[in-house]
C-alpha cells in the first residue's frame, strides 16, 4: 500500500481522528480505550481508525483477541516537510512582494 500525502492530509482534517492520533501519541492502546472518550459508537471510531490505517499514521497488532493500535510518524513527518517547503516558497514571494512595494513607495514618494 502507498501512502500519500493526500491519505495523510485527509486523515487529519477531522478532529476525532487528531485526538485518536493524540491519545496513541501517549501510549498505544486497544481500540475499545480509545473510543471510551469519545460520544459516538464504536462502529464510528473504528471507521475513523480505518482511515488513519490506510494514511499509515496508525498501526494495528494483535495479541490474542485484542487489536493494539501505536502511532507511525513517518507520514506526519512526509507532511511536515512538504508544508516546510511549501511555507519556504511563500516566504519568499512575499519578501520578494514586499521589495517591489517599498521600491514602488520609494520612487512615488
């Protein structure tokens, strides 16, 4: 399975899924400890794990009958670095904006 930036920005565009993220950041835990805080049914947080499954932000591992979920960071990671880029390219067409503007000030001044 590919994981892509898009599965990884999809992911985390909901709230229960960053606080699912945010729980399993503290320790791993069965997907029954994770839905215990949340007021929707625990059909509804598995489908949220699904999609965090498929983002490759969480990974699932069986001891018996329970599914034990932990954090893999390598996708935030990939985003991070694009958003880090993306941010990098804006910075400078803005200082390049803002270069023009006070030339401009300057000359009709």
């Amino acid at each position: 399975m590919t994981v892509t930036l898009d599965n990884t920005l999809f992911a985390l565009a909901d709230p229960v899924r960053r606080e699912i993220l945010s729980q399993l950041t503290r320790h791993p835990a069965r997907v029954t400890d994770i839905a215990k805080p949340f007021n929707i049914s625990l059909n509804s947080v598995s489908k949220h794990i699904k999609v965090l499954e498929r983002a490759g932000l969480v990974t699932r591992k069986l001891k018996g009958r329970e599914h034990i979920l932990s954090v893999n960071p390598a996708p935030l990671f990939d985003a991070t670095e694009w958003m880090q880029s993306q941010t990098q390219i804006w910075q400078a067409r803005l200082s390049t904006l803002e270069k023009i503007l006070d030339e401009e000030t300057k000359n009709n001044g």
